[in-house]
C-alpha cells in the first residue's frame, strides 16, 4: 500500500476575523491549503481576495484586530494556531521564512542592510559573534547581491528597487527555512528585474530545498512559477489545480475571468489587440533614436524632435543625460506608448511633452504650435487640451477633497460653466467612467483602487481634452481591475476621438491598448514600430529581453 506523504504544510477550514466597530469582520473563510516539501504553490486573486491575510495567518502576523476564528495551521505536525508567541517566535524566520512585498516600507530606513540581516542571524542564532559579518555577506551574496560587503554598510534609501528586493530575500532566507512565503514579492518591479529577483528566489529555494507559498495577482506569473495554483475569491478558495489545467480549463467563472484578463496571458496566446481601433501600418521607425515615422502623411497631433534633458551634477561629477534625442509621432485619434525600465527616460520625456519641465534643447509642437514658445495665454489653452493621468490613485487625488470637488476643480479653474453646470458636468463624466452618481459625495479613502483611478480619469476628461497623457495608469491595479481601465480607455478614445501618450514598463498591457511602440533605454529610443511588429518581430535585443521577460509570456496556453 502507497501511502501519501504528510504535507509540510497543512492548513483547514481556516477562517479569520477582524474585530471592527461594526462587528467581527471574516476575511478569510473556510481556507484548506497542503503545501508538500520543495513544493511551490501559487496563491492568486485580487486585492481583498484574502490571500496575503492567508499568509500572514500561516506565520502568525495577523494585524492586532485579526484572528484565526476557526481551522487548523499544521507546520511540520505541529499546531500553530494558539502557539504561544515565544514559540511562534523560534518558528517565524527559522523554519518560516518571509519576503513581504514593498522593500521601502518592509526595511527600516534608519538602518544600515547588513544590521538588519544580522538581526535574523542573531535571533535565531545561526552564527557565532565572530562569524556574524561572514554570515552577513553570504546571506546577501546567496541573494545575488553584486558587492554584499558594500552593501552591508548602505541604508535601504541608497539601493535600487531590485536590491532592496534581493535584500529581503536574504533576509527571508538567511536561515534557510523550510518554507518561504513570498507575497507579491516583485509587484513593483520593471520586468527585467521582475524576472532576475524570481530566478533567484528559485535557485536559493531549489538549492536549500525550501517550500515556497507564491501570493501574487498575476495568474501568468504564478503558472509559470509555480507547480499548483489556489485561486481565492471574496476570501474563500474557488479553485485548486495544476498550474496548466487552470490556465488551459478553468473550471470557476472567476477564475475564467482571471485567465481572460491577464495581460501576460494575452502575450503567451499571441492574441490579436482586443480593441476595435485600426492599427495603421506606418512603418518602422529607424532602430535608433529616430521617429514612428510615416509611410503616408499621418495628421500628428504631437511631434517630438531631438528632444533632450539634462540634469547637471554637483561637485564636479558629469552631467546625467536623462533624455537624448528623442523624437516620436503622436497621430490624432491614436495611442503610443513609451515602455521601458525605471530610468529609462520615459516619463521624463513624458513631463517634458506636458511641459511640467523644461528641456534642455529640441522642439515639441502640439498641433503644430511650439509648446516652448508659447505665451501664456497660449500655455493656458495648451494645459487645457493635454491633461495626465498618473500611476498611483492613492497619491494623486486629494484626500480631503469629495469625489464632486475634485472632478470640478479643473472647470473651476478655467471658469466653465456656473456651479449648477459645474455639478452637472461631473455627473456626466462620472456616468462616462462607469461610475454611480452618489460616487460625487464620497472621499477618496472611501474607494477602491480601481475607482479611485477612473474618478481621476473622469478629472483628466473634464475640460475635454484632446491629448491624455497616462504615466504608468495601471501599475497599481489588480488585473482584473486593469482590464477594466485599458477598456475604459479605449472606449473614450473611440467615443471622444482622445490620443493618448501610455508610459508603461509592462509590455504585456501596453499590447492590449497602444497602436505604436517606442521602446527607451538609457533616454534613448532604440526601437520604435506598430505594436503588433514590436511583439512578432521586435529587432532590438533590448525589446527582446523585455518581452522574455513578461511572466508567463513563454507559457503554452493557446
């Protein structure tokens, strides 16, 4: 008789509440979840889904209000849920490793790297006094830190993005634990860098043999990395399966609505741009540098020429060309996104082109008019017809501002129409977002992210733009709420005739709206074609590696 080996990992009937002035609150209902060893499981959904507090659960860091109300946490046999702290302790970082999902808020600013590494080395007393500085730098060189030694001495504010990431993960690593939840752990990262940090998780989990719980709302990302996927909905766990028997059948309708919504998904089927919009061929534009230029005449309603900024250094050091030379087309009516890493130059050139700074040489002209040499009545007229829309929702309305005030503000500024008109233009541009009329009396912190940004569409469209300038629009949206804003986007382009400008470092969503791509590296564009050429037969080795680098972009789900 074969028997069944005990998972490491064995969670039932977990229920957890969060005690509110309204009444106990359960965010998580009725969870079961086995996890064997050396095992990666991948838990998905979207924000409020449930699954972060399923893994904080899992290491005992509920927030103060929550509680396990019902189940059972079996780590290895023993029973977590009611353990007393000072055991929990001696589990969480030895055994139950930890690589939460924002670096900047997860690392204390105040102190060095290596303190903080050493903390966990210390706690759990992996290494002697005298061994403590060559544990440091092999946990932060096991995490594919260049120089861990110099990297020891920095603070958290004097590394990139990507290693901060890998600081953490040495961090969650450095005692080698039997299981590592990694939650979101790369969600804020460029694609190139997205890739490396999850390569790495893989060779440092393979090596030690350590389970991996993967929470992520990317379904791409989880089939590709991990052996079963959980797909939790509204706190209760709709679907378990194989990574490919979810993607290529689903059984539940949110979990169809997951595999039709993700982006990467979209990549690795090789489908058609879903919009109704034309794609017009115009060609490629010259490899380096040079414009989305056209075939046949094409009415622009932006052109950018050798368009440069340059930021000069104190204290000797050489100047940092953030943009150089850049030119590209916008045409009427159309969408052309600028995509590459952080520091690419993208959305320099984008606050150049709505001259929210001033560049250092070459020309802008909207509908034909030099934007820098503009006076100031025709600078007022310029902001009026060119309006953004920027990344984060949270930071970019308001908060003590109503939903009313806010889509207002941009007509009381320029004085249209009186407040009774006022009013009645921010219902009708509330009911062309797809959101409810009462949505005018509540605040920001009383929306989701999703509403959140479509109010601040809603304000971009106010004074009836002909230019929309998106920096990043929905990097900060779960997909299915991503899905949503890029239709909504092409519904206005189609309905309003808008143009758009869409920086994005996510190839994968930048195929389901633009009509042409400029890829930017190092401020430069090295490639520049209609979308659909960039994705079946991009030329720069560049644009290649981005595109290898989209989760879930080589997986097999036609």
């Amino acid at each position: 008789m074969v028997t069944t080996p005990k998972p490491l990992l064995h969670v039932r009937d977990l229920t957890i509440g969060f005690r509110t002035p309204g009444g106990l609150v359960e965010a998580v209902k009725g969870v079961d979840l086995d996890v064997a060893e050396g095992e990666t499981v991948a838990i998905v959904g979207e924000s409020g889904s449930g699954k972060s507090t399923t893994a904080m659960a899992i290491i005992g860091l509920l927030a103060g209000n929550g509680d396990v109300t019902r189940g059972s946490i079996q780590f290895d046999g023993t029973e977590l849920v009611g353990l007393p702290e000072s055991k929990m302790r001696s589990v969480r970082g030895a055994s139950i490793g930890l690589v939460p999902q924002d670096p900047m808020s997860n690392l204390n600013p105040v102190s060095k790297v290596g303190t903080q590494v050493a903390e966990t080395l210390k706690a759990h007393n992996m290494v002697t006094s005298s061994g403590l500085e060559a544990g440091v730098i092999a946990a932060l060189a096991a995490a594919g830190l260049p120089d861990p030694a110099a990297t020891a001495k920095q603070y958290p504010h004097e590394l990139s993005g990507g290693m901060r990431q890998r600081a953490l993960i040495a961090i969650g690593l450095a005692c080698r634990p039997r299981l590592l939840i990694a939650d979101e752990p790369t969600s804020a990262l460029d694609v190139t860098v997205q890739r490396t940090i999850l390569d790495q998780i893989e060779r440092m989990t393979s090596e030690f043999g350590t389970s991996v719980v993967l929470i992520t709302h990317d379904l791409g990302l989880a089939a590709e990395r991990a052996s079963r996927v959980v797909v939790m909905n509204k706190g209760e766990v709709v679907e378990t399966g194989a990574a490919a028997d979810i993607l290529s059948r689903p059984q539940h309708e949110y979990t169809r609505r997951l595999v039709a919504a993700a982006p990467s998904i979209a990549i690795a089927r090789a489908v058609p741009v879903h919009r109704d919009v034309v794609v017009e061929d115009r060609g490629a534009a010259p490899a380096t540098g040079g414009t989305a230029a056209a075939n046949t005449p094409v009415d622009n309603i932006v052109e950018v020429r050798d368009l440069t900024k340059i930021y000069k250094r104190r204290g000797g050091r050489s100047d940092f060309v953030a943009v150089d030379s850049v030119s590209l087309d916008i045409p009427r009516g159309k969408t052309v996104a600028i995509v590459g890493e952080s520091g690419s130059g993208k959305t320099t050139t984008a606050r150049m082109i709505l001259r929210a700074i001033e560049p250092t040489s070459g020309s802008i002209l909207f509908d034909g008019d030099d934007v820098s040499a503009m006076d100031s009545a025709a600078l007022r007229s310029f902001r009026e017809n060119v309006q953004p829309v920027f990344q984060d929702p949270y930071s970019s309305l308001n908060p003590s501002f109503s939903v009313q005030r806010i889509i207002e503000e941009p007509l009381s500024v320029y004085g249209r129409g009186s407040a009774k008109e006022r009013r009645a233009r921010v219902l009708e541009l509330l009911d062309q977002v797809s959101l409810p009329t009462s949505t005018a009396g509540r605040y920001p912190s009383q929306l989701s992210g999703g509403q959140r940004q479509r109010v601040a569409i809603a304000r971009a469209l106010a004074l009836k733009p002909r230019l929309i300038v998106c920096d990043e629009p929905v990097s900060a949206l779960d997909v299915l709420v991503q899905a949503q804003i890029l239709d909504l986007l092409a519904d206005l382009q189609r309905e309003l005739g808008l143009s758009y400008l869409f920086i994005s470092h996510d190839l994968a969503v930048v195929r389901l709206i633009s009509d042409t791509v400029c890829v930017m590296q190092n401020g430069s564009i090295v490639e520049a074609a209609p979308s659909e050429q960039i994705f079946e037969s991009a030329q720069h080795p560049y644009t290649q590696q981005l595109l290898a680098s989209i989760p879930g972009a080589a997986l097999d789900v036609a």
